[in-house]
C-alpha cells in the first residue's frame, strides 16, 4: 500500500479548511452542518473525519488560524524601522486582511464576516478566549513599541501613554473590520484619510 505524502495529507487538511470556512461564512457557525461541510468540500465523511472530529475541532482549527494570521499581519506591519506614519501602517494591515491574505480562498467581502463571526464564537468558548487574549497580547505589545518609536522620533506627542495610543490603534482597526461587516465595503483609504484628518488636529482651539 502506497504512503500518503505529507504534502498530499497538508493539501487535503487545507481544502477542508478552506471550504468549511466558505460555508461557516455563508452560514454562520451554529448554523452549518457537517453535512453542509461536506458537500462543500464534495469529500466523503471517512475522508474529512480522518483529519477533523466534528463541527467543535473544525471551528476551533478556523478560529485559531484566523487569529494567528491576523497577529501575523499586525507583526509583519510594525517590523519597520523606523515604523510607518499610523495611517499608512494601519491602512496595511487592512489591506491584508480584506485583501484575502488572511485565510487563502477567502477574500474580500467575506474576511470581516468571518473575523466577526471568530469574535463572537471566543464569547462562549473559553478555550478559543485564550488564544483571543493571548493573540491580542502580542498584538498590543508590538504596537505599543511603535508608538513609542512616533514619540521617540518626536512625531508624536509624548504626554500621552504608549500603552493607550496602541490600544486605541488597534480599536481602529477592528471597528473598520466591524463596518465593513455591518454596513458592506468601504475602501481602506476611506481609513486612511480619516486617521490623517485626525492626526492633522493640534489641539489647539482656532483663534
């Protein structure tokens, strides 16, 4: 009996992952049956069970893969040195993630269906919370180093708290993905030129 290749068996796993992510997105996650994800994917239960136990372990196997490769993104973003103005380094990351970077076979419009969805499944799933939180701490990490950079630099106001420019940053960033979820597409430049709007305020009250 011949071996199965590696590689044929990570091929296999990813054109599971691939299609059961189409139709949790159409879907939503309660509302899709392993039998939904098998006609998707248009493989026998024998062959999908092999690499899957159930609806809970393909969710989870999205979920975790969705989050890493948001953080991923963010991470690649803030790798500059010195770091890019916030608008163009925000509007990056965006253009991964609704450019279809995020989960391969997945883009446009059904990226911030799916992050949404992710979000709200870590609410009742302790499990998946950790990896949200611990996710969401490396994230948070990385862009508190950038804002530290601005202010080092002297390109940002040093009076405030690294720590609360990062996280309002990356609220930015999710509230975007929440729009785009909610109320349909938006360019990303629509982002960024409403952060340089913001950053082009002093504070000082016109005379």
């Amino acid at each position: 009996m011949a071996r199965v290749s590696q590689e044929h068996l990570d091929a296999r796993r990813r054109q599971i992952l691939e299609g059961a992510t189409r139709v949790f997105v159409r879907n939503g996650f309660h509302a899709t049956s392993m039998q939904d994800v098998l006609r998707e994917v248009d493989l026998s239960a024998g062959a999908v069970y092999r690499y899957f136990s159930g609806k809970e372990e393909l969710i989870a196997a999205i979920v975790t893969e969705v989050l890493g490769a948001l953080r991923e993104a963010f991470a690649d973003a803030v790798r500059q040195n010195p770091p890019e103005p916030p608008d163009v380094l925000v509007g990056r990351v965006m253009g991964r993630v609704l450019g279809g970077e995020i989960v391969q076979g997945i883009g446009g419009e059904l990226i911030p269906r799916l992050i949404v969805q992710v979000w709200a499944e870590t609410l009742r799933n302790e499990s998946l919370a950790e990896v949200m939180r611990s996710g969401y701490a490396k994230v948070y990490a990385s862009w508190v180093e950038v804002v530290e950079a601005y202010q080092a630099a002297g390109l940002m106001r040093d009076d405030v708290p690294a720590a609360h420019v990062a996280r309002m940053m990356i609220a930015t960033a999710q509230g975007f993905v929440a729009q785009q979820a909610l109320f349909g597409h938006v360019p990303v430049e629509a982002l960024q030129n409403g952060l340089r709007g913001l950053m082009s305020m002093d504070g000082q009250k016109p005379g």
